[in-house]
C-alpha cells in the first residue's frame, strides 16, 4: 500500500502532466491559428464541427507526442 508522501508525489507529477497537455494544446491551437471559441445561443456548435476543427489539433499533438517518446526511448537506448 502507497504511503502519503508517495501519493501526493503521484499527484503532483499527475498535475504537472496535465499542466504540459494543456500548454500543448494552448500552443498547438494557437499555431493553427485556432481559438477558444465561446458557445452561443445555448450551444450553436455541434459535435461535427468541433471535432472538424479539433481534429487537425490532435493530430498534431499525437504527432508531437510520439516525437518525445521516441527521442527519449533512443536516449535510454544510446545510454546503456
């Protein structure tokens, strides 16, 4: 069983990783030429076009993520 200390030590790394997911996003959007755009009217967007304009977002943040994983998987590699 995981003591306090290690808990909230999974906490604070949990938080740091969705502090960076969101940071990502904020500037992959913004690279897209992309912003938060507010819901009018009870909600004139649908899930479609949300996802239309999203979708090249995540995209790209997959892509940027697999970057990272394998840059840091040929560093442990190259290490041993």
């Amino acid at each position: 069983m995981k003591g306090v200390r290690s808990l909230a030590r999974d906490f604070e790394n949990e938080k740091r990783i969705q502090d960076g997911m969101n940071q990502m996003k904020k500037q992959v959007s913004t690279e897209f030429g992309m912003e938060e755009k507010p819901i009018l009217n009870g909600g004139e967007r649908t899930s479609k076009s949300i996802g239309e304009e999203a979708g090249p977002v995540g995209g790209e943040i997959t892509k940027r993520l697999i970057e990272i994983a394998q840059n840091e998987l040929s560093k442990n590699y190259n290490n041993k």
